[in-house]
C-alpha cells in the first residue's frame, strides 16, 4: 500500500436529509476515531490473574473533529444549523483505499478563530449517534 494524501479523507455532510452529501467545504485537516469500551469480568478465578474481557460488550463510539478555513456559505450555514437546532444528521467519512464510514454524528461543538493579518477559521468537533455502517472499497 503507498502512502495516501491527507486532503483525499473527506468528511461529507447529508445537506438535506435525503442523502445528498457534499463535502465540508474548506476543511485542511480531518480526523476520525473509533473507540470501544470494554467490560471488565475478571474474578478470583480468571486464569494466572490476567484481566479478562467480555466480547462483544460495551459501547462503541466514534469522533469526528475538522478545521479549516471559510469556503462555502452553503456547508457553513448548514453546519451552524445543525449545532444550534441540535440536529442528529447522516455524515461520511472517505477513507482513501480503506472505505466509507457513514452513520448519524451530532456536531459536539463549533470554535472559529481569525487573527488581524489571517483568515478567519473554523474547528468542528462531532460524536456518533448511533449505529455506523461500513463499505470498504
């Protein structure tokens, strides 16, 4: 596997709620993460004293966090929408030779940032809101 450019992961927002998906507009760096908290079963007789691990168990997350620069009125206005309306939308996530990550986010905060000789800039930040679906390439 070669290496993949950073700006091919695109993080896409459901701008009308019938899945129609276009790119957060301005975004220079993207992340997301996926997390799965475990559930502790270990007891007097779990084997040598190691910690054991209940499959299939606990809550799976994942964070979606972007920062960029101002664009597109459109993706901006709906971003601003979301976060005050308290909305739960479709997002995805494009992962460069890996897949599509796409389920509901909810956008957990919105920072902008400018500085007197600088463009003005944005941060976003988003948690899942329930179950994510997967199709690799």
């Amino acid at each position: 596997m070669v290496a993949q450019k950073g700006k091919d992961l695109l993080i896409k927002l459901d701008m009308t709620g019938a899945g129609v998906f276009e790119t957060i507009a301005g975004l220079r760096a993207t992340r997301i993460s996926f997390n799965a908290e475990s559930v502790d079963v270990t007891s007097l007789e779990s084997q040598g004293g190691w910690r054991e691990l209940l499959g299939g168990a606990g809550v799976k997350s994942a964070n979606i966090s972007g920062s960029g620069v101002f664009r597109d009125a459109t993706t901006d206005e709906r971003a601003r929408q979301i976060f005050f309306e308290n909305e739960v939308p479709n997002f995805q996530v494009i992962v460069p030779d890996f897949g599509t990550i796409e389920g509901a986010f909810m956008i957990t905060s919105i920072e902008y940032a400018g500085t007197h000789n600088g463009e003005a800039t944005y941060e976003l930040a988003m948690a899942s809101a329930g179950e994510l679906n997967f199709t690799a390439l």
